[in-house]
C-alpha cells in the first residue's frame, strides 16, 4: 500500500515551528502583525538573543583529553620525538616499516 501525500504534509507540519509569518494571498507580502502579536515576537527575540553563549564547548572529553597529551609546537600539534617513533615502526602490527 502507498500512502498518499496527505501524510507527508501532516509529519511535515509536526517539524515546522509555529511561529510562521503568514503571506497575503494576493500580493505574496507578509501579513501585517497585531501590534500585541509583534511584540510577543520582539519580546522573545530578546529573550532569546540575552541566552546566546559564545563560550567553548567541549563535546567530546576523549577527543579533548587526547589532544592534550599530543606535543605541540607555538600551539600547532607537532611530530612526536624520534624515540616514540622508532617503538612505533618495530612494534606496529599489519604496518610496513617505512623507517
């Protein structure tokens, strides 16, 4: 059995956000808001706009603990020494050594 298209507008409309501009049908040109409908959507804009955090955030704490143990040089990470290396190239399993 096929659905109709009816089901794809109605999981459609579930996603979408209910604050929607609606256009005039006969210009194609936003509606013009109540003065109490504009600011309720002022009013969250601000509101959302003070909760805005522009800080760092760590995602992933692995990801962030192995970057800290890898040596870097000004900042940048950078090749290991040649000892680390060396133990690398013997002890690597199913690598061709290129040493």
């Amino acid at each position: 059995m096929v659905p109709d298209g009816s089901m794809v507008t109605d999981i459609s409309d579930l996603c979408r956000p209910q604050m929607t501009v609606e256009l005039d049908s006969s210009t194609n040109k936003p509606a013009q808001l109540s003065s109490a409908d504009r600011e309720a959507r002022v009013l969250r804009y601000r509101e959302k706009r003070k909760n805005r955090k522009f800080e760092k955030t760590i995602r992933y704490a692995s990801r962030k603990a192995y970057a800290e143990m890898r040596p870097r040089i000004k900042g940048r990470f950078a090749k290991r020494a040649g000892s680390e290396t060396e133990k690398d190239c013997i002890f690597g399993v199913g690598v061709v050594p290129s040493c």
